[in-house]
C-alpha cells in the first residue's frame, strides 16, 4: 500500500470526507484530491499537520510501520528492547530486574497519562 492508499484509508477511518479534511489541515480540497490520488506528495509540515489530526504516526502513515500495537504488545516490545541493551551481563541480574521494573512503571504512568489528553 502506497502513501495515496494509506492516506484515503486513514481519512475514511476517521469518517471524513476529503472536503472537510483539507479544511482542518488548511489546504484546498484539489491539493488533497492530488495527495490521495498519487499525483502529488505533501511537504513536511503538511505531512506532520495530516498525521497530527489523523492521529497516526509518520512513520505509519508512509508505511514504516506495519501494524499498530496493542498496549501489551509495546510493554512486551519496551521489554525485549531494554532486555538487548542488557546482553552483554554489563549488569547484575538482580539490577536488570530492578531497572526493567523501574522503565516498565515509567512506560505504563507515561501512556496511562497520555491517554487521559
């Protein structure tokens, strides 16, 4: 899936129509008809402004990111990649456990307070 599909499908998602899309982010109706049809690509601050009212990463939004995670699953993710800093044995057993625990409480109050915005 190319930039154009992602975008018609996260606008429909949203139930928006491209009129009222492009009203939010401040363009014409034809420049996002343009964006959506593949004939033409945002500009970087465009780019943020359409993900930023989609309410999906860039990343995801020109496809670096294939799927979307579950709150489990990026606690497991957060888990595995504070596990691969550890590999090498620089530290103690004892001080991983203490330290993942400590970025686990710090992850969880983090989404816990963004989902509250």
């Amino acid at each position: 899936m190319d930039f154009a599909e992602r975008l018609i499908q996260y606008r429909e998602s949203h139930n928006l129509t491209q009129e009222a899309l492009a009203e939010r982010l401040g363009i014409s109706r034809r420049m996002l008809y343009k964006y959506e049809a593949g004939i033409s690509v945002p500009r970087a601050s465009t780019l943020k402004r359409i993900c930023d009212e989609l309410r999906i990463s860039s990343d995801a939004m020109l496809g670096e990111e294939t799927q979307q995670l579950d709150p489990q699953q990026e606690i497991d993710k957060v888990v595995h990649d504070v596990s691969a800093l550890f590999a090498g044995g620089v530290l103690p057993e004892e001080d991983k456990d203490a330290l993942m625990h400590a970025i686990l409480d710090a992850y969880a109050k983090s989404k816990e307070m963004n989902s509250r915005k």
